[in-house]
C-alpha cells in the first residue's frame, strides 16, 4: 500500500496544480467556500490568518536548512548600497568623464566604500575554507540578507569556495529577490521583519556587523539587546571597520548616563581586516 504521507503530498500537490491552471488560463475559481482552505491565497491572506502565515515563514525555512543540514551559521550584515570595486571604479571613470561635481562626489564615495565589498568576500572565504574540512555537524554557512553589497559579497565569497550559503531576503519594492550567489535551495523570502531574524539568530554562531545603514543597526542592536538579557545565547558579535562604528556610535555616551554597564561594551570586538575577524571567532570558540 502506498505510503499516507506520500498520498498527502500528492493530494496537496494536485490542489495547488489545480489552482494554479484555472489562474494560468484565466479561469474564473470556483466559488471561495468551495476552495480547499490551504489552497486559497484569499482566505490565506485574511487578517484573521496572520497567524499560519507566521507560522509558515518560520517552518518553511527551519526544514529546508535542517534537510540540507544547515545547523551552524556565520551571519553578515552590512549595507546593501557598498557596491563591488570593480562596478564602483566604472561610476568613478563615468563620473570623471561626464564633469558633474555632484556626480564625481557620490562616485568617489562609493569607491571609497568598495573596499568593504573585499574585505566580507575575503571574510567569508576564510569561513568556507575553515568549514570544508570539517564533519558535516559542525561546518559553519555564511548567512546573510541575501541582497546587493555586503550581502552580495559574503555570499559570493562562500559560493566562490563551493560552499552553500544561505539568504534570508525581505520583500521590499527595491529588493525582488536574492542575489544571483546564494545557493539556489537555501535563498529563502520573508515578508515579516520579526520572522526574518529570529532565523538570523536560530543557527548563528557568529555576528559580523559591516557598515550600514538603518537595517544593519536594527539588526546589530537586536542580537546585543537579545544577548545582554540572557535571551539569546552569547556569541561573537564583530563590529568590522572601527572608525566607522566608533565614528556612528558614542557607546561612551551610555555608560556615563547609566543606560548601560561598562561591561556591556565586551559584548562586541572591533576589528578592521577578514583576518582580525577570523582570529576573533576562533579565540571565541578556541578553534
């Protein structure tokens, strides 16, 4: 007899088919109350049903990372506007040739900014290198937001060691989809903010904070709130370009008013090269 789980998945497969052929063609659907729930995208998106939506967006990414055992990650962050040196030296010899000094200022910002790009590529190499010859349990997965710049760049480091990387991309008007170096089977979409990282934190062992803007520090500050209540557990959380951070932030500020312990400032290590970065997590878990 043929096994219950497999008539399920065929039974449900067959349902979204239909669905998906009467959409196809053009087909009115039959009436909603006819419609099996689980295969009626209006029901689905009811007020009412934000719940299994939420649950879904947790479970979905949770097995997929657990079948393709995906148990450790190294998570980056970092600005999605940091552009490859090579794209930012082209603006920079478009910029100079066209002669429009505000055009020349942001280009020279931005190859300013390139060199970020390098350092989570060559960051993430030195994760994957690691991690190769390693047992399959304790492999670590570079992670990230699965968008452009720092993002872009850590997962093409990982994916230039042919190691799986994994994406967690948001939906938002500006960012359709993942970029083109994620690993295909792990490059996942998230429509909630809160769902997306709490996967950042489910499996991270590590935090590697580069430059960025409003994103980046929401979720730089949600890791440390989370690992100063005792929430979360500690891990090495990696502030990479020093004068930038100490540039943006005054933690000084908190300590004199009372707002933080003095001790709170070891929850993060400041560090300028892959290397520095490395060596942190390795003298954190004495690998």
């Amino acid at each position: 007899m043929e096994n219950t789980d497999k008539l399920n998945d065929r039974n449900v497969a067959l349902a979204w088919a239909e669905l998906q052929a009467h959409a196809s063609a053009g087909q009115p659907l039959e009436a909603d109350a006819y419609r099996l729930a689980f295969a009626d995208p209006e029901f689905l998106l009811r007020r009412e049903t934000r719940g299994i939506r939420f649950q879904l967006e947790m479970l979905k990414p949770d097995l997929e990372q657990q079948e393709q055992g995906i148990e450790n990650t190294v998570v980056v962050f970092g600005s999605a506007r940091f552009p490859a040196p090579d794209d930012a030296q082209r603006e920079l010899a478009a910029a100079q040739a066209g002669g429009d000094a505000a055009a020349l200022k942001v280009a020279e910002r931005r190859m300013r900014n390139a060199h970020y790009y390098d350092q989570a590529r060559l960051f993430a190499r030195l994760v994957a290198q690691y991690s190769a010859d390693q047992p399959a349990a304790e492999r670590l997965y570079i992670c990230t937001g699965g968008g452009p710049g720092i993002m872009e760049a850590a997962n093409r480091g990982a994916h230039e060691m042919g190691a799986l990387n994994v994406g967690l991309s948001i939906a938002l008007p500006h960012e359709q989809s993942g970029n083109r170096y994620v690993s295909p089977s792990l490059n996942f979409k998230f429509h909630y903010f809160a769902l997306r990282k709490m996967h950042f934190m489910m499996r991270a062992k590590a935090l590697v904070a580069f430059p960025g803007g409003f994103g980046t520090l929401d979720e730089l500050f949600e890791v440390v709130t989370l690992v100063q209540t005792g929430k979360a557990k500690a891990v090495p959380i990696i502030l990479f370009g020093t004068d930038y951070w100490k540039g943006l932030l005054n933690f000084d500020v908190l300590i004199e008013e009372g707002a933080i312990s003095p001790a709170d400032l070891k929850l993060f290590t400041y560090v300028d090269t892959p290397e520095q970065a490395w060596s942190a997590m390795q003298a954190f878990y004495k690998l």
